[in-house]
C-alpha cells in the first residue's frame, strides 16, 4: 500500500474535496474555489483541522495532536502561499533568514550559501537580489524569496499554492523549475501544487 | 463596557506575557528589532526636540518669573518641581506617543490585516516574542533616555536664558540647582519615564494586534484608538505616581512659605 504524505477531507454543502498525496511523488490538486483552496492549505500547513475536515500529515492524525508533535509536523512541511507572505519590513535576506534566526537552526552562513546558489540559480544577481525588500521584488521575486526560505527548513513536504497567479507567461516558466531546485536538495519530497478549477 | 474590559484584561495578559518573555531578548532577530527600535524613538526622536526642550524651560521660568515675582531660589525649584519630576517626563511621553505610538501600532496592524502575522505563526515564530517585546522593552528605554535628554535640555536652556529674564547670573543658579537637586528626583523621573514607555507601547501594541475589523480601515480606527488611550494612560499614570510618591510633601513643596 502506498505511504501518504497527506491524506485530507472536506465535506460542506456545496462541495467535498479529498486528497491522497503519496509521499514522494508530485500531486495536482485543483479543488473547486479559493475557499477550499484556503482550507486545504491552511490546514496542511497549521497541521490542524477544523470541524467537517479531517487530515492525516505523514500517516499522523491531526485532531487532537499534542501541541510539541504538531509543531514537529509543521516544521516538515514548506509552502510557497499567499497565505505565507513575506514581511514587508524585512528585506529578502531578512525575510529568508528569520525562521533560522529566530529557531537559531541552521546556521545563517548555511543559509546564506543556500540563497546565493538558489538565487543565482534562477538567474538572480543574490547581493542586489537580497537587499531589496518585498515591495521593491516582482511577483515572481517575492515568490522566488518565499520559496528560497521554506527551502532553509529542508522540508518533506512542499505545498506550491497558486504558484503561477499573477506570473506572465515567461515568468510561469521561470516558476516551473521550483520543483526541480526542491527535487535538487529534496529527492525524497512530495510536492503538492494547489490551485482552484478556475485557474487551472 | 464589555469592550473596555476586554482591553483591560488584554493589556494585563500582553504585559504579563512581555515580562515573562524578557530573556527572550537574546535571541538575536529579537535583539535586533529591539535596538531598531530604541534607534527609532530614541535617537531619531532627539534631535526634534533641542529646540522644543530648551525653549519649555525658558517659558516655564520666564512665564513663572513674571507672574510669582520670584528670586532665585523659586525659579530653581520651577526648574526643579515643574520641567525636571514633571514637564520633561510628559514631554518625552508625547513625543514618543506622535511619533512611535502611531508607527507602532498602523505597522502592526497592517501586518494583522495582510496576514503578516499570520505568516509568522505558521514559520513558528511567536508574535510576542518577535513583535511585541522588542518593541515594548525598545520603547521604555528609549522613553527613559528621551527624557532625560529633554530635562537636560530643559533645565540648561532654563539656566543659561533665564538671566535676560530675571536678575539671576548663570552661576547663581547653577549653584542653587545643585544644592536643591536630591538623587530622588532622578530616580523618580526615571521610573516614571519607564512606566510611560511601557504603558505606551503595551497600549499600542495591544491595539495594533487586535485591530476592529480585518480591513483596511481598521487601520487607522487601530492608531486613534492606540493614541488615544495611550495619552489616557500617560495622564493617569503622572497622577497617580505623582501622589503615590510624593504626596501632600510634593504639593506642599511648591505652596509658598508662609
């Protein structure tokens, strides 16, 4: 039987949305509305469920999960969100370096080489890159800084929400090799794109 | 009443949660935010006020001078009673209540309705922890050091201009400051000040995280409310140490000899 990285269920009155994300393998979810779409990843990424949802992490059961084992799910799982925006005080370095700061792991030289190889990577100049903050970035910069500091954590689990709104076509593209860069570092990751039928 | 309460019982668990998180200030983005901070209202702060201080002590001794009549030793005690325990303490107040109180609180605000704070919960980082306690601890040191840059300020600028006023030479009332001034001023300046700071901040920390609606009206609803009730705060706190610490000796000290 295939392990799961993400097992989650939603029933309302307009509509059900379920989710099977094997680990390891690469998931499209296009779930009916932003509404949904909110739910789902909010869920996954708070490793809690509300009344009418249920959701598995890892082969755990969210409800009802001591506070220290949820935050251990948590730190498994990186997103690339609206939901988890940068801070629009900090500049990119800030922004990319805080959860490391603050957690005080890994150590900021570590991150820092990591954002220079990614950055530099997706064709990025890193010094000039790390020194703006988020209202200087374009769309596809601000999620390039988002995605470099859920990468810091190494997670297990990647959530890419709506990765491509408010991409150009060029941009989409540029976009589309986040999944290799997690791949890169990550060759055990499951990756799960959440987007709304709308979008899709 | 009930949302008067709850702003009360709010501003009791904020500053209870900032005094149990105080270590926390080593860890180093908290630190850093921390001297951003005391950088923001204590040293961009300062240079608006040398002139705003030093002209206070001359009005208050030269409005003071005129109206009582008064000799050396009276116009000290002003110096003293008014511009030293009181005026510069409520001066650094309002500086840092039109200055910090309203960035702080429209800064946290916005991060509450564009979900910034909430993008902060999910990276596990508390929001007392990184928002709350830089700022309140940044603030009081900072309203401390502000006020005893503006009494200094103050009571030189009374010093050295009061001679065109009244028929005092600098040294006369030099000489008569340092006979008069006990250590008791200082440190109830001090303490004072360092309520101030933390009754602000606390204030507009509290409503800056706790805006009415999540829109971006709320915003500015956020920084009247901040403002307003920070001032409120300032006013009782002035009053009540005030009589708290000194008593009818404070008021009888300024009541003229009979």
């Amino acid at each position: 039987m295939t392990e799961l990285a993400v097992r989650y269920r939603r029933k309302t009155a307009r509509h059900e949305v379920q989710a099977a994300v094997p680990k390891g393998a690469v998931t499209r979810m296009h779930v009916p509305d932003d509404d949904a779409k909110a739910h789902l990843v909010t869920a996954v990424l708070k490793a809690r469920c509300e009344p009418g949802e249920e959701l598995e992490l890892f082969g755990e059961s969210a409800a009802g999960l001591p506070p220290p084992r949820r935050e251990r799910l948590r730190a498994r799982v990186g997103a690339v969100s609206p939901i988890v925006g940068l801070i629009t005080n900090l500049n990119a370095w800030e922004n990319i370096a805080l959860p490391a700061a603050y957690h005080g792991a890994p150590p900021l030289e570590q991150v820092a080489m990591l954002a220079h190889e990614v950055l530099a990577a997706f064709g990025a100049q890193p010094r000039h890159f790390l020194a703006r903050i988020p209202d200087e970035l374009g769309m596809l910069e601000r999620k390039m800084a988002a995605f470099v500091r859920s990468l810091v954590t190494a997670p297990e689990l990647m959530v890419f929400d709506a990765l491509e709104d408010g991409l150009s076509y060029a941009e989409c593209r540029h976009a589309a090799r986040f999944e290799a860069e997690y791949r890169a570092r990550q060759p055990q990751g499951t990756v799960l794109y959440v987007d709304t039928r709308e979008d899709s | 009443m009930l949302q008067a309460l709850r702003e009360i019982e709010g501003g009791i668990q904020l500053s209870l949660n900032v005094a149990a998180r105080a270590p926390r200030l080593r860890v180093a983005p908290i630190f850093e935010s921390f001297l951003r901070q005391v950088y923001f209202t204590g040293v961009t702060a300062a240079t608006g006020v040398v002139l705003r201080a030093c002209g206070l002590g001359v009005i208050i001794i030269a409005v003071m001078m005129d109206m009582l009549d008064a000799d050396v030793d009276l116009a000290v005690k002003i110096l003293l009673l008014l511009v030293f325990r009181e005026i510069g303490p409520l001066a650094a107040a309002v500086v840092v209540i039109l200055r910090t109180g309203t960035a702080v609180s429209a800064e946290m605000a916005m991060m509450r309705v564009s979900g910034q704070t909430r993008a902060l919960r999910y990276m596990g980082i508390d929001l007392y922890d990184y928002l709350v306690l830089p700022r309140v601890a940044g603030i009081m040191l900072a309203t401390a050091a502000l006020t005893l840059y503006v009494q200094f300020l103050a009571v030189l600028g009374g010093l050295v201009l009061s001679p065109f006023v009244i028929e005092a030479s600098f040294t006369e009332l030099t000489d008569r400051l340092f006979d008069l001034f006990a250590p008791v001023d200082f440190y109830y300046s001090v303490l004072k000040s360092l309520l101030f700071g933390f009754a602000i901040a606390a204030c507009c920390c509290w409503h800056g995280l706790n805006p009415p609606d999540l829109t971006q009206n709320a915003v500015p609803k956020a920084v009247t409310r901040a403002v307003t009730q920070s001032a409120m705060l300032v006013l009782l706190i002035n009053a009540v140490f005030a009589y708290l610490v000194f008593g009818i000796l404070f008021f009888g000290l300024v009541k003229a000899p009979a």
